[in-house]
C-alpha cells in the first residue's frame, strides 16, 4: 500500500518513517531535501504524482510560545492552512481510503487532572491548542464528504531519542548538571512512545476514530529522572522543596522570557497531568509500549 507522510523530517517523522518504511511504501512532503516533495504546504497547495492509499499526516508547529501576532499567524498558517491545501491537492491526485491525523492532548485545554478521556470538552485556547482544533473539525467534515476514513490520534508527551520540548529540556538539563527536581518529582505525566504512532497506523487505517494514545502506566518525573540520569550516568538530580522552587518562580515571572523558571513553568513541573487510554486499547486492540522500559534518549 501506498502512504503518504507529511513532516516525516521532524522528530516524530524520523522515529516513525524507517518503522512504516517495513510495511508500506512511504513517500513524504515536507522541507527537507530528502522529501519526496520538497514542498511548504502552509504556503500553497502541491501537486503530487501519484494516489495515495493512506495518508499520515504529523507535520505541524509546536514547542514555542507565540509572542506576536505574527508568530500566532505561523500556527494557523502551518497547522491549520497547510492541512487544507494538503486535502485540495489530495482532491487532485486521488482520494485516499484513510487520512490520520496526529493532534494533540492540548486540544482539551487542561492544566490538571487525571485519566482525561476523549469525552473531555475541546477548551484548548492557545494558538496550538485552536488551531488543531480547527484542524481535527475541517478533517471531520473532508473525510466525511469524500468518504474518507478518519483516525485522529491525540498524543501526549512524546518520549524517543532527542526529544524536543519539555522533555528535551530535561535531558539537556541533567546532562548539563543545571536540572533541580522539585518535591521529590512526583507529579504525573502521559508519554508515549513515538514508536507507537507507527503502530497505530495500520490499525487507525482499518477502523478510524478519535483516540487519546500515551502509555497504560503515567510515570512521575522523579521516575523519569531517574531514566534520564541512569543513561547519562549522572547521580539523581538534587531536589528543593516547593516554597523554593515557588520563590524562584516568582522572580522569574519578573526577569521575563528569559528566566529559567516562572510560575507557569512550575505549575506544569508540579501539578499531574494524565489522559485515559482505555478507548484505544478496547476498540483498536493496541497495546502501548512502556515507557520507562523503552525510553532510550540518544
């Protein structure tokens, strides 16, 4: 079968295609050279050569916060636009069987809770969170049109070799010695495996639907850390109790961007977070890989 792959350069695509690459013939359309279609679809609608059976699409902008109206326009124009020139060229080439769409837990707007499920309300605000919003609808009403199977995945905190974001902070940190756990590291955090979005694919071709997909086991940072320092063969991070961390958060919230640390920082470092997977086990059959036995960060 024939599958197409949008940001397979990215730090999900280049954990993911060489897995696909096993069952399917994989073209891909991105930035990079080594694309298929050295194309930007947040910029145009491309033209592609052939119909594709399924199409993965996992390119996206994350990990920044949008400081102007410029950079807000950068989310919509990425994730929200380029999904809808994708589709259009797609109407050209040949309608696929399936389409499966990578969002995110962000969509639920949650700062806390526990086993959140798909029945959560969307009340994701930020740039990222409304546009994949608008994204996972425009999807919705395409793929019902053209008969297309829909599968809408919602990640959460994604763990392999050189992640980005918080958890790629967290390694530099360690690696650096400038990481502080906060009261013992306890909170809880979904992380999946992004050797499992590979594995959802065949499944989510077949069956469709909206899934969150994380780990069955929510690890605590303290655990996570421990990972992290065991292969870095570094000691266990040294912990400051929370009226600390909270000072220094307090002063961060003055110096800026700049400060290492700020009170919205500390909330998500502190506060748990998890998501329910239960909906993708019973209805896909999918078993998500363990984390803290799978997690290799190099």
């Amino acid at each position: 079968m024939k599958l197409l792959f949008t940001g397979a350069s990215g730090f999900l695509g280049q954990n993911v295609y060489p897995l696909l690459k096993e069952t399917y013939q994989v073209d891909t359309i991105g930035l990079s050279q080594q694309d298929t279609y050295q194309f930007n679809i947040a910029g145009g609608v491309p033209e592609f050569a052939e119909k594709y059976d399924i199409v993965l699409h996992a390119a996206g902008k994350a990990h920044s916060v949008p400081r102007t109206e410029e950079e807000r326009k950068v989310f919509y124009d990425v994730n929200l636009q380029g999904t809808k020139n994708l589709c259009r060229a797609l109407e050209q080439s040949g309608i696929p069987s399936a389409l499966i769409f990578v969002s995110t837990v962000a969509v639920y707007g949650c700062e806390t809770g526990k086993d959140i499920t798909e029945e959560h309300p969307l009340e994701g605000t930020t740039p990222y969170a409304d546009n994949k919003k608008q994204a996972e609808a425009f999807l919705t009403e395409w793929c019902s049109v053209h008969r297309v199977r829909l599968g809408i995945i919602r990640p959460s905190l994604i763990a392999g070799p050189c992640p980005p974001g918080n958890l790629g902070a967290m390694i530099k940190g360690i690696k650096t010695g400038k990481y502080l756990s906060i009261a013992g590291g306890k909170a809880r955090k979904s992380v999946l495996m992004v050797q499992d979005i590979a594995r959802l694919v065949p499944l989510l071709a077949e069956k469709g639907g909206v899934y969150n997909v994380c780990d069955s086991y929510q690890p605590s940072f303290g655990e996570l850390e421990r990972v992290i320092s065991h292969q870095l063969g570094k000691g266990r991070p040294f912990s400051i109790p929370y009226f600390m961390a909270k000072a220094m958060a307090l002063a961060g919230d003055c110096l800026g961007k700049k400060a290492p640390i700020n009170s919205s920082k500390l909330d998500k470092i502190t506060e748990s977070l998890t998501f329910s997977n239960q909906k993708a086990i019973k209805e896909l059959g999918w078993l998500p890989l363990s984390v803290l036995d799978n997690f290799k960060i190099e």
